[in-house]
C-alpha cells in the first residue's frame, strides 16, 4: 500500500492512472477503522482498478470541541487493516493540505431541509464541514465511484446533494451498516465505550427492530414516544427518535402504508453519541 501525506503528489499519482483508463474507487474516512469501514474498503476493491483509503478527523465537522479532541487516533492499527484488505492507497493528509488558506468557509452548500432536521438540526454546522471536506478531497482523488456507508444515513444523502450541487460525474456507492453481533451498529466511537455502556448500548438496535416489527398504518406518536421511553429508561439522553420519508427525512406521523420508511435515532451514552438507523419498510433500503 502506497501511503500519500501531500494532495499535491497523490493528485498527480491518480492522474496518471485515470490517464491510462484506469476506475478509481474512493472511502473517504476518519480512522480508528473497523469492519464497517474495511466493508467499503473491500466493495471498492472489487469495483475498481484503484482503491483510495482517506484518514482525516475533519475538524471542521464538529460542533462539539470536546467531541473532536477525543476522537480516537489508531494509525498503525488503521494501516495494518488496509493493508490486510489489500487497499492500494492510503491519503493522510495533514489539515494544512485540506484547508491551505485555513479554515474559513468559503461557500454556503445549499442542502435544504437537510440542513435543518435530525443531525442537521442537532449538529449545527455539521453538514458544511462534511460537504466541505468531501468537496476537498472529491478535488484532489477525482475518482470514478465514492463508498460510503449507510450508518450515516443522512450524511449519504447529503452527499448525494453535494455531488448533484458540483454537477460531479462521481458515482455513489452505499454500503450496509455493519454490526456487532449485539446489533450495536461498529463505529469508532465505540471504543469510548465502557464495557457496561457498550452492553447498553445495543438497546439502540433492538429498539429501532421493534420500531419495525410494530409498524402498521395510521399514527406513529405513539410507537415513537415509546421508543423513546425505552431509550430514555435504559439510561440514554436521547437527541432523537425519528420516523421518517426515506426519501426525504421528513418526518413522519401518520403512515399510509405505502411510503419508504426509515428510523433514525441519535442518543448519549454518557458523553458519548450515538447515532443508527434502520429501513422500516421492504423498499426503504434504497437511498
Ligand atoms: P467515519 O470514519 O465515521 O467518518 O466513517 C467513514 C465511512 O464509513 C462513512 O461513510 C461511514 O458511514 C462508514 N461507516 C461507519 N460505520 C460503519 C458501519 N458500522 N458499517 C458500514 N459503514 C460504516
């Protein structure tokens, strides 16, 4: 695995590949990997001739200081994984490569009612950081398909917006959530975990499933304040738990019977957030 700290030189390395007709496939990340990121690591070896790894803990993605400077930073456990996985290129950019006139935010994303639900409304500012870290990095790998993983699930949307804003050719590909096999959705995250919260921490799982299992048309109050019940008696603070349009995130209360479903929660464990969602209904599983 050939690992690239400059935009400059890795820019100029894929260049010459795309040149010679070469697809390149493209997970941008923020270390402290597992196997959800390795899942996506391994969907774009498969569909590409190269596959780009980034570690980068942006910071312009955090609302919370406290968030950032506790993230968690595993670099040789990063590049002996991607290595194992048979990655071909890892980018670790130091912030000065990303932002070099600093971090001052230049542009307004326009992502519409994306901006202003769920992570949009809880995070403020989030979503910017996101486009403007993925527009960054989209500019120095230019690759043919972006891996991204449906854990975020409204992050996927958002940067489906972003490509559609940038008129970009990129063609976005979503993984599946992977799991512990608690249900608790991996993240990095995770390991700030205590074992006891850990254990905990799977209830987000089993109540997003019986979100699903209770389904039926008519009024989603009740189901949804009782999810949230759950969450809150199993020892959450819970930002959301929302029923809605998988299309749209729009929330929704009383459901036809019809429309693509999704639920997605948010809640602290302690200091540490949490976020997961599941498709409610049989199409929902399309972005
Ligand atoms: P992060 O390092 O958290 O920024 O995540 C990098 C990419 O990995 C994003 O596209 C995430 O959605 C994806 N990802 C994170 N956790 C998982 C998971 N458990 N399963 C699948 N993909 C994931």
């Amino acid at each position: 695995m050939l690992i690239f700290k400059t935009a400059i030189d890795i820019h100029n390395y894929l260049d010459l590949k795309r040149k010679k007709g070469e697809k390149c496939g493209f997970v941008p990340t923020m270390g402290a990997l597992h196997a959800g990121h390795i899942s996506l690591v391994e969907s774009c070896k498969r569909e590409n001739d190269t596959s780009v790894v980034s570690i980068f803990v942006n910071p312009t993605q955090f609302n919370d200081k406290k968030d950032f400077e506790k993230y968690p930073l595993t670099p040789e456990n990063d590049i002996s994984l991607l290595e194992q996985a048979g990655c071909d290129i890892l980018f670790m950019p130091a912030a000065a490569e990303i932002y070099p006139g600093g971090i001052i935010p230049s542009y307004h994303y326009d992502l519409g009612e994306l901006e202003t639900v769920l992570e949009g409304k809880f995070r403020p500012g989030h979503f910017q950081g996101v486009c403007m870290v993925v527009d960054r990095l989209l500019h120095i790998v230019n690759p043919n398909r972006l891996y991204l993983g449906r854990k975020d699930y409204q992050q996927c949307m958002v940067i489906a917006r972003l490509l559609e804003l940038t008129n970009s050719t990129v063609e976005l590909k979503i993984g599946p959530t992977l799991r512990e096999q608690s249900g608790l959705a991996m993240s990095s995250r995770n390991t700030r975990l205590t074992p006891e919260q850990r254990s905990q921490a799977a209830k987000i799982y089993a109540v997003l499933d019986q979100l699903r299992q209770h389904l039926v048309p008519g009024g989603l109050q009740s189901l949804q304040s009782h999810a949230v019940k759950q969450l809150e008696e199993a020892g959450f603070r819970v930002d959301y738990v929302s029923i809605a349009n998988a299309a749209t995130l729009h929330p929704v209360v009383h459901w036809d019977g019809h429309t693509p479903l999704v639920a997605l929660v948010a809640a602290f464990l302690g200091e540490v957030r949490l976020i997961d969602n599941l498709a409610l209904t049989g199409n929902a599983t399309e972005l």
